[in-house]
C-alpha cells in the first residue's frame, strides 16, 4: 500500500474499512470531546471525526493512531516488526564490490532517492492564506481535563532551524494557545527545538503545522539524533518523498499537503506561564515558564480537519506511536549493543519509566554493561528503571517479566543505582530534570559471578510427550481449551 498523502486520503480509507465514526451530535471541545475520545480509546473504538464541533466550523479528528489495524494501515505494513526489519535493511547497505553487487543494489538505491524531501513552489496548506486578521481562537481547540491552563494544541508539528547550521528540526511540543495571536510553545530543555532557540540571539522563527500526512506527523515524535532530518525519516516510512512549500512570511519550508500551518517567531527571554497540562504520565504536568510564540500567518487547505490527540492516563492513542518507535529503532540499538534481543518500553509505564530487555549473555557483569549503555543512547537517557533478562526470558509477556524478575533477584546484589538526567515531566525526582535510575540485573547468576550455589533447572516438560499431546489434543475435547 502507497502511503496517504493527507488527511483525506487516509480518512477515506479508514470509512471503508469501518474504522472511522462521525460524530454529529454537537460536543464542546472544552472536555466534552475527551470524554468521548477517552471512552473509546479505552475500548480499542474506532478513530473520531467530530464534525460539528460546539461553536467551530472546523471537524475535529482525534484517536487517529489508536489501533494496531489503523497503525498499519497507515504505514503499510502487516506487524509492527516489519518497521524494523525494513530499517535494519536500510542500516545494512553495504558497497558493491561485483557487477551483480551494483545490479541487486539498484532497487534499494532508489528506495534510498525517495526519501529526501522534495521542495516546491506551492500546496494545498496555502489555498487560504491569512497574514492580517488571523484569529488562532477560531480553530477548535480542546481544553483536554479540568485542570488544564487552558486550550492546548496537542499534535503538532513544530519546525525550527538551527541558526548557526541551519539544520532542521522537527518536533511534537504542545501548544497554548493563549488568545488569538499567541500561544505557549512547551519545548523541554532537552529536545531539538529548544537547542536550536537556545543558539538565537534573535527572533527566531517557527512554523507549527496541524495534519500533514500521518507519517509526517509520527516522524516529529521520533528520537533521531540532532543530526538527522525527521523529514528523511518521513520519506524512508512513506516510501516518497514529503512535498515541501515555502513560508510566506519566514524563511522556513512546511509539508504542502498539511491542513494549517501557523508561521510565526519566538524571541530570546521572553516568557509565559504555560500549563499546567493533563499529561501522558497520567498526572498533570505543573505551570511553568516557557517561551512565547507570535503568530505572523495562518495559511490552510480550503476545508481543513483539525487533528488532536488525548493524553492522560495510559493507555491512550499515544500507546502505539510510542510502540512504533520501540520497534523501528530496535535494530538500530542492536547495531550498537548486538547482544540485545528484544526490548520491551511497556506502555503502563509512560515509556520512559521502564525498560525490559533480554540479552544473550556470555560473561559477568554484561547485565550492567547494557543497562550504562542504554543510558547513553539519546532519549533512553530518560528510563527510570532498565530489567536485563536472559534471553530466553519472553520481555514483551508481563507473566513472564514478573516471574523471573521475582525469581532471579537478589537486591543486595543485583541492583544498580546511578544519578542522570530525567524526563523533565518526571515528578517524583527531587530535582526537576535530575535524579536516580535504577537497573534490576535479573540474569542467572553463575561462580564468576558470586553465586557459588547451584542454580537450579527450569521445570520444562519433555518435548516428546509435549508433541504426542499436541496430537491427541483436538480429540480431548477439553472445556476452555
């Protein structure tokens, strides 16, 4: 399947396969929304088109991303496995060294030419254009939970520019939107956004996009180093390129198939209460300073949808963008740390609270070694707890988890304690952004370890008998089998 190249496109695939409802009852998108996005996340419900939204003329699009089936649709696979093993081709390019080398790389070569996004002159983001008498409260944005500071747009795409290398960057950092010209913009100290303002000494312009095509959108969540374009991602995911369009009044370039675009500027020192906001975590996230954004223009497709996802306690639509990261860039952590089998970022823990994984161990003290390393790897900077499992040990089966996390501890000596950077949505540190994570080495233990006791077998059946009752099995007949 051809990816989606907007909204629509998608949204009519969705309503034939009966993963779409439209909702024409009137519902505010002050928490009346959520509470009907929330109940039907909880139930695996299908994504939601609201298309009279209290007071607005702009549908609402939310639980866009909230099933396994709509996941894969949306990026034309059959399992979320298929992301990383179609990523650790793309990682395993070697030169050609024959002629038959260069004739078997051709086909990748030009799946590679498809992922560099392409530049134009103009796009459906730009068949209404407003640079004066703009008004940012005419777009339906919800006030998610009781507590929230206020409306905040939720699924951004926000696109920023390195000042001094002019790299780009794209990335998912809600916004408040505090009148009609002006929001918050919730960048955390350690993302790419926030390095690119922290390098201006001017205004430093912005461009917020809302509803380019769904992989677009995804890519601004992943954690790519500094150095990576997220829109070279979108094109590898898409197979084609994303289609690029000119500001029209700053110096940056927008997918052209997005439903708005708000242009605008931050400037250094300038700040505002933003918050506090329902948040993933399941907690809201407290009020603090963050930058200004200034809008300049807002440009849009004649009929936009505007899209919104709701965060809260898990799970939630969230769940499986998060999921997808796991699997898409587990290969490349396997590049790094080959003795890794699988991990596991479980959804109940917000996915920076735990990490199980299962290594295939061959000396001591190599539970350890993964759990510094993981540390080191970007983002995982931010898991509270790392669980090593030998790698017979099923990470992503809770059963499993808890019974040789249980069976095989010791804490006394398998606990690891270290002091690093955390999430800055993490409460529960005493220091914002700092504080201590925890590593559980639950691997068996052997003599070159400390553990001179014998370690005792895993009771297993015989694999004869097994497979003469998998025979008969059919014929027992049995209640609830």
């Amino acid at each position: 399947m051809m990816a989606f190249d907007n909204l629509q496109s998608l949204l009519n695939h969705l309503e034939r396969q009966g993963w779409l409802a439209r909702i024409n009852e009137s519902l505010s998108p002050h928490l009346e929304i959520t509470e009907v996005t929330d109940r039907v996340v909880k139930k695996d419900g299908p994504a939601l088109l609201f298309e009279s939204p209290t007071g607005y003329r702009y549908p609402v699009l939310t639980n866009l991303y909230g099933s396994l089936d709509r996941v894969k649709a949306i990026f034309g696979i059959d399992s979320l496995d298929d992301l990383g093993r179609k990523f650790e081709e793309f990682l395993d390019l070697k030169p050609p060294r024959t002629f038959m080398d260069k004739v078997r790389l051709l086909p990748k070569l030009k799946d590679i030419a498809s992922v560099f996004p392409k530049s134009g002159k103009d796009g459906p983001c730009h068949e209404v254009v407003q640079t004066e008498g703009f008004d940012l409260t005419e777009l339906p944005v919800l006030t998610s939970w009781p507590d929230d500071g206020g409306p905040f747009i939720t699924l951004p795409v926000v696109i920023t520019r390195h000042p001094q290398t002019g790299r780009r960057n794209l990335g998912m950092y809600r916004l408040q939107v505090y009148d009609g010209q002006t929001t918050g913009m919730h960048w955390h100290i350690h993302k790419g956004g926030a390095e690119h303002f922290r390098h201006a000494s001017e205004r430093f312009p912005v461009a917020v996009c809302l509803g380019p095509d769904p992989i677009t959108t995804y890519a601004a969540t992943a954690p790519l180093p500094e150095d990576i374009d997220e829109l070279i991602l979108a094109g590898f995911l898409r197979k084609k390129p994303v289609e690029l369009v000119p500001c029209v009044t700053c110096d940056l370039e927008v997918p052209a198939e997005s439903q708005f675009v708000l242009e605008g500027y931050v400037v250094p020192g300038e700040t505002r209460i933003e918050g506090p906001f329902g948040d993933h975590t399941g907690f809201y996230s407290p009020a603090d300073q963050y930058p200004i954004f200034h809008l300049t223009a807002i440009t849009r497709r004649k009929n936009p949808i505007y899209p919104a996802t709701i965060v809260g306690r898990p799970p939630m639509e969230d769940a499986f963008l998060g999921k997808i990261t796991e699997r898409l860039f587990l290969p490349l952590i396997k590049k790094q740390l080959p003795e890794i089998v699988d991990m596991n970022l479980p959804i109940e823990g917000g996915f920076h609270n735990f990490c199980f994984v299962a290594i295939r161990k061959t000396y001591p003290g190599q539970a350890h070694k993964v759990m510094h390393a993981l540390w080191g790897l970007g983002q995982m900077m931010f898991t509270k707890m790392i669980v090593v499992f030998d790698h017979y040990v099923d990470v992503q089966d809770m059963k499993q988890v808890l019974f040789f996390m249980g069976a095989n501890l010791d804490p006394g000596r398998d606990l690891c304690l270290v002091k690093g950077p955390l999430d800055a949505l993490d409460h529960a540190s005493p220091l914002p952004h700092l504080g201590t994570k925890l590593g559980f080495d639950c691997t068996r233990k052997g003599p070159d370890e400390g553990h001179t006791r014998d370690w005792p077998a895993l009771i297993a059946m015989d694999q004869t008998v097994k497979a003469r009752v998998d025979q008969i099995w059919p014929r027992l007949k049995l209640e609830g089998s």
